[in-house]
C-alpha cells in the first residue's frame, strides 16, 4: 500500500491558479507568494490562453486573461504575470489550442525572451491533452 502512494504522489501534479502567483506587488516589484516558491523548480500545470503575437521560438507565452497585440506596437507587449513556457525538446506537439494547459518545471526569476520579460518560466513543457471517455 505505501509504494502505490508513493506512485501516486509521483504523479500527482500541482495545478497553478493564477491569482495565487505573488504576495505583494509594488513599485519596487513583485513578491511570490510563499506557495509558489515551494513549487520552484517542480512540475505543475498551469492553464492559460496562449499568446500569437509576440511568438515564443520553442514555446509560448501564457497569460491570464486573452491578451493580443497583432500589429507589434505596444509599448509593454505582455502583462506583468505572464509565464513563458519552454517546450520539451524533441517532441511532436499537437496543434495548440487557444486556452491550453500545460505541465511544465516552473523556474522563478526574470528571464529574457527576445524583447520581453517573464518572472516565472515553464520549462521542459509538454501540452496536457484530454482524454476522450
């Protein structure tokens, strides 16, 4: 009984809800919230509408509401909270839809993609897909 719940918990993977991501947020930053950091560098699933515009070369951007920029002209193209996601090298990725979930290793800290910046990374992603009963 103990090693099938240990099987168990090993496949048993957080889901991230998005307003739970920071603490505080001020003029000096944002602050994650202490549930988020214990999920650094673990994998979670996290649900999000997948930005077209600005393209993520091997992934995509997440974010919480539907957010679109098609003509490139904003001044800050996404919102503060949006996640990049990383996809697995190697895979066959099915088309993806405009509302995906993903699971992904979450990573902590800025990180640059071309001309934008995440706070929060997926990395080693790979998309969720239902499974038809």
């Amino acid at each position: 009984m103990h090693t099938l719940l240990l099987l168990l918990s090993l496949f048993a993977v957080p889901s991230l809800e998005w307003g739970t991501f920071h603490s505080s947020m001020t003029a000096q930053g944002i602050t994650f919230s202490d549930p988020i950091k214990a999920l650094d560098g673990q994998r979670v699933r996290l649900r999000g509408y997948a930005v077209t515009y600005p393209r993520l070369d091997g992934g995509l951007f997440l974010t919480r509401f539907e957010h679109e920029d098609p003509h490139g002209v904003e001044e800050h193209d996404l919102p503060f909270d949006a996640v990049g996601v990383v996809w697995r090298k190697g895979i066959a990725l099915p088309p993806v839809p405009r509302r995906p979930t993903v699971e992904g290793t979450l990573r902590l800290g800025n990180r640059r993609f071309g001309e934008e910046f995440v706070s929060m990374t997926l990395e080693d992603a790979v998309p969720v897909i239902p499974t038809k009963k």
